[in-house]
C-alpha cells in the first residue's frame, strides 16, 4: 500500500523545521545538565566532550526568540526589565513592545494587580525620600514604586500598620506607588 504523501506550505515547512531546532536545542541542554549533575554528585566524568556554557546561551537564545509579545511596557532602571502598570494611566510614558522581544523586553503581568479592586494607587507630585501612605486595605500590601520617568524604584518598606505604610528612599523624587 503507498503511503500518503503530504504537501506543506513554505511557512509550514519553516514553523516545523524552527519547532525541531527548539527541540533540539532543549534535548542537548538536558543532556549536558544532566552530565553536569553526575559529575558533581556522583564524580562520573562525560565520556565525551561537553559544553555546558554552550548549550546554556543556546538554550537561552532559544528561549528568548519564542518569548515574543507585544504588550505595552514601561522601562525600568533593572537591566532586562519592562514592567506594564501604567498601559491605562499613562500611555505616553509607555512604550511598545516589539513582535520579536529585545534582549531586555522581559514583561512582569501587572496589568491584573492594577485591574484588582484591591489595589491602591497613590500619586506623590512633590519630591521626598520618606512617603507614608495610608491604604485602607486592611492588610499588608505587596508594594510597586514607580517615578515621574515611570523606573521602578526599591525603597525599604515599613509597615506601621494594616492601614498604613512608610517607604524610605535613597533619594528624594517624586512618582507613584501601587498595594495590592
């Protein structure tokens, strides 16, 4: 009996021959982990050669090609990191992603935290390194600070109490925060 011969499409052809590349490149990042694994628990040396290095950029590059979104983000001061909080507040300090992501265009989903009606937002136009918020939330909120230019700033949070909180900075500047 002749078997059956299936025609594809160019892009077809390019969608499989990309998914056996990513299968690919993911089998030989398991292998060398795992001969990695052996060789520091167990001492068992690779009977071939190996390269670990090799096949963590590979792995990543891979995964960094099938990461692509187009959701509008906000830059922030970390390397490698957009954040979207303010897509709805403020759309022309937000930029928008490409099809394809570049190296830094890593999203954190904070549109649903914004969305909750748990979240609080408050807003502080005049600079200071110390702002006290009270929420009203009846709990310890998870806390997002953002500047004027829309960075995501680290300050050391205090709860004072279920109600109301106080974050100190390095510096004074002024932006906003969100709990949820």
């Amino acid at each position: 009996m002749a078997k059956a011969i299936r025609s594809y499409s160019n892009a077809e052809k390019v969608k499989e021959l990309a998914l056996l590349k990513q299968i690919n490149v993911e089998q030989t990042f398991a292998k060398q982990v795992y001969a990695n694994f052996q060789s520091i628990r167990f001492g068992i040396e690779a009977c071939c050669y190996t390269d670990m290095e090799l096949a963590v950029i590979r792995k990543d590059l891979c995964d960094w090609q099938n990461a692509s979104s187009n959701k509008v983000v906000a830059a922030t001061e970390t390397a490698g990191v957009f954040v979207e909080p303010l897509a709805e507040i403020n759309l022309k300090a937000s930029v928008s992603c490409a099809e394809t992501p570049s190296s830094v265009c890593t999203i954190l989903d904070l549109e649903g935290v914004l969305a909750d009606q748990g979240t609080y937002t408050e807003c502080f136009e005049v600079a200071s390194s110390i702002w006290t918020i009270t929420h009203n939330l009846g709990e310890y909120p998870s806390v997002t600070v953002i500047d004027s230019g829309n960075t995501v700033v680290v300050g050391n949070v205090e709860y004072i109490s279920s109600q109301q909180l106080k974050i100190t900075f390095a510096a004074s500047f002024s932006g906003c925060v969100f709990l949820n």
